[in-house]
C-alpha cells in the first residue's frame, strides 16, 4: 500500500518533469480585439508602405506562430473575409472606381490606391491564416501559402510603385468578429 503510493507518486512526478511535445507549447493570450472595417482597414493616407500598416494593425508574434491564440487566428479569419467583402461586395472598392468615373479620374485613382492596399490587407491576413493552421494544426498549406504569397508580393509591389500617393479608403460597414 505504502509502497504503491511512493511508486505512483514518483511515476507521477517524473511525468510531470519529463517534456512532451505539447508540453512546451504555451499559448499567448490573444492581442487582437474585434474591430469595425473603418478601424482595421489600412487605406486611407498615402500608398507604399500597406505591408507595415497591416502588421501594426494586427501585430501578432510572426516568429511564433505555433503559440497564436484562437481567438486571434478567428479574428484574422474574419477580417480577412470582411476585407475581400469590401474589394468586391456592394458600396466596395470596385462600385467606388466606377462611381468614380474609373481609374483616370483623381478620385478613381486613389480608390484605386487604397484598393491595392486593401489586397494587400487581405492577402497578408490570408497567408497569415494558413502559416498559423500549418504551425498548429499540421495541415499542409505548403502549396495555398505559396500561391497567396505570390499575389501578396505583386501587391505590395504595386503599393510600393505608387508610393506617396494619395489612397482613399471606402466606408464599408463590417467587422472582424468571428
Ligand atoms: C506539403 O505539400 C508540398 C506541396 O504540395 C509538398 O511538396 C510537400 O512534400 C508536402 N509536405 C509534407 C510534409 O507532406
């Protein structure tokens, strides 16, 4: 009796020492808060530097992705959605090129600034979104990541080629909440 009770104890004790693989995954608390379009949106301003607006944005850990929290990865799901919704759905960023009389105009030129920049917030969560299940769940996006990331660096490319350059962003009504 004594002797079983010592023996689980240190069965018990060395299981609790001995690291496993979850062991050592320790998941931050998340730092991302629900938010409107109009808040977590990044084109208003001048073109040529999306990339570092969306990350100040949603500024989770990039080198740990392993340890994002759930409900930040559900947070970028959801803006991602909201940001496409807001390219192409009704009152987007293509009705207001067009209300705008097209690219040529100055209005339309902007629109079309801040259109760049909204892909560039789109794809950016989209990549992000699948290097998080990819780092978590196992699931090999290998392929999906590569593809996304080849049309995010066209346009960043192409927010950077218009660079201090008027943007306008579009009032679209829309959140990221999950
Ligand atoms: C993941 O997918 C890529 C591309 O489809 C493939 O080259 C690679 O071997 C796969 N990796 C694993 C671990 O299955």
């Amino acid at each position: 009796m004594y002797l079983k009770g010592a023996l689980l104890f240190s069965l018990l004790a060395s299981s609790l020492a001995a690291p496993t693989a979850n062991g050592d995954r320790k998941v931050k608390r998340g730092v991302l808060t629900v938010q409107d379009y109009s808040q977590f949106q990044v084109s208003d301003g001048v073109a040529g530097n999306a990339l570092a607006e969306v990350n100040a944005k949603f500024p989770i850990d990039q080198s740990d992705l392993a340890s994002v929290d759930p409900q930040d990865l559900a947070i970028i799901k959801a803006a991602r959605e909201t940001a496409e919704a807001a390219e192409t759905d009704e009152g987007g960023f293509n009705d207001a090129i067009k209300a705008a009389g097209g690219t040529s105009t100055a209005a339309g030129k902007a629109l079309q600034n801040g259109k760049i920049k909204n892909k560039v917030l789109k794809l950016q969560l989209e990549v992000l979104a699948l290097q998080i299940e990819a780092a978590q769940g196992g699931s090999n996006n290998t392929a999906k990541i590569a593809e996304e990331q080849k049309k995010l660096d066209t346009n960043i490319k192409l927010d950077q080629a218009a660079a201090g350059q008027p943007s306008q962003s579009v009032d679209f009504q829309g959140s990221d909440q999950p």
